[in-house]
C-alpha cells in the first residue's frame, strides 16, 4: 500500500519530528509513503476566519498536490476535519479529496485494521481528546485503543477530558485571556494525574499546552500520538529525537 504524508504547515515548520515519527511507524507497519512537495497549508486559518477569497487557492493547491492518492495521512485531526468537513464548499474537485484523507489513528485502525503498532513506552501517559478529532471526525477511542495496545505504557483518564483546551486557532490570538484560562484549566488537570506525558494528535494544541507547561516549569511534557507509537524498544524515540 502506498501513501500520501500530509504533513501539515504547522508540523512542517514548528514539530517536524512529528512528521518524521509518522513515516517511521507507517513504514514499520509495510505502508510505502510519499511527501508531496506541491503540499502547502490547507486554507484552515484562513477558512475559519472567515476568508473565503484567500482559503481557495490553498485549496487548489492541496488538491492537485493530492491527486491520484488513494489515501492521504495527515496526523492532525484539525487538518483532516478541514478537508473532508469544508473542502465540498470550494466545488466537487475539492470535495472529492475528503474521502481519501485520514487522520493518522483512525488509519490505522479502520484502515490497516491493527490497534498494536508494536510500539514500547515505558512512561505514565495521559490523553487529551482535540475538538476538532472528537467532535467533527469523530475519533472516538481509536486513539486511547493504540495507547493502551502501547507495551510498557501507562495510560491515565485526563479529568475533564472533553472540554476544549482554548487554542482554537486564531481564537487564541483573537481572545487571549480566554484562550489562557481555558488552557490553564488543561494543563492544571493534566498535572494533578501525575503522568509524564501530555499527548493529542494535534500539534497546535500540544503547542499550545507544551508552552503552558514549559513557562510553568513543569515536569509533565506535550508529545504527539505518533512520537509515542514510534517508538521501540530497539528504537526508542526519546533517544533518537531528543525529546
């Protein structure tokens, strides 16, 4: 089987481990991956602030970028939900690329079939669910299925799990205050469970919670699904990416 990585804008230029973990698991599970060059931002920011005019020529452009792909991996459920939630507005071309694109836990699981990625983490994990994966993709348990599959890991129930983190985007730039108490309560949450790892499947809401948590100087750290599902045994991913 064969791929197409969306990478993502934000990965591509602020968490690009992320996206090398990503093809490092998918070609540990037999999956051959491509990394379209053409591929630029998706038009999210844009689209949800409400500028419609400079969305469409990122969409084009994601489109074409993706054509002839049967499948298209993105490890951002925000990203994922933007193609296949909005793309149908900007013409049929654009809708058709929804079907094919997958956020990297519900790929695994509906597509590949496996929950047991072959991963080891030895570390006390607990997951925070991003809106846009829970309440418009509608993930569900795929992603605490591949943790909890994770040998060596233990995974803790995050308090208040499903309330939204506050980055929200240009949410976070548009209201701050609000954006920070909302990510304040996150973070204090995260904490009292006593994990060593915060993780999500979206970069911008580990962005947002990591600096949370670094200016805080805490002990807990954000890391992304797929940095925990890299990682072997033989390979630890810790050792290889520094993190």
């Amino acid at each position: 089987m064969r791929v197409a990585l969306f990478v993502t804008c934000l990965n591509d230029a602020l968490y690009p481990a992320t996206g090398v973990a990503t093809v490092r698991l998918l070609e540990r599970l037999g999956v051959a991956v491509d990394f379209p060059a053409g591929q630029t931002c998706c038009g999210q920011p844009q689209f949800n602030t409400g500028y419609r005019r400079e969305t469409e020529p990122l969409v084009r452009r994601t489109v074409r970028a993706f054509d002839g792909y049967e499948y298209v991996v993105t490890p951002s459920g925000s990203c994922a939900a933007m193609v296949r939630g909005h793309y149908g507005r900007f013409g049929a071309e654009a809708a058709e690329l929804g079907p094919r694109t997958y956020e990297l836990s519900e790929f695994l699981v509906d597509v590949l079939g496996v929950t047991d990625v072959g991963a080891y983490f030895p570390h006390r994990v607990t997951y925070h669910p991003s809106c846009h994966g829970l309440r418009l993709l509608g993930l569900g348990e795929r992603p605490r299925r591949l943790l909890q599959a994770v040998k060596g890991l233990d995974l803790v129930e995050l308090p208040g799990a499903e309330e939204c983190c506050g980055f929200g985007g240009t949410f976070a730039v548009k209201n701050p205050d609000v954006s920070v108490a909302m990510g304040a309560d996150k973070v204090r949450n995260a904490v009292a469970t006593g994990a060593e790892v915060l993780c999500g499947a979206d970069s911008s809401c580990l962005m947002h919670l990591g600096g949370m948590l670094s200016r805080q100087a805490e002990p807990l750290r954000a890391l992304h699904l797929a940095e925990i599902l890299a990682s072997t045994e033989n390979e630890p991913w810790e050792k290889e990416s520094g993190r």
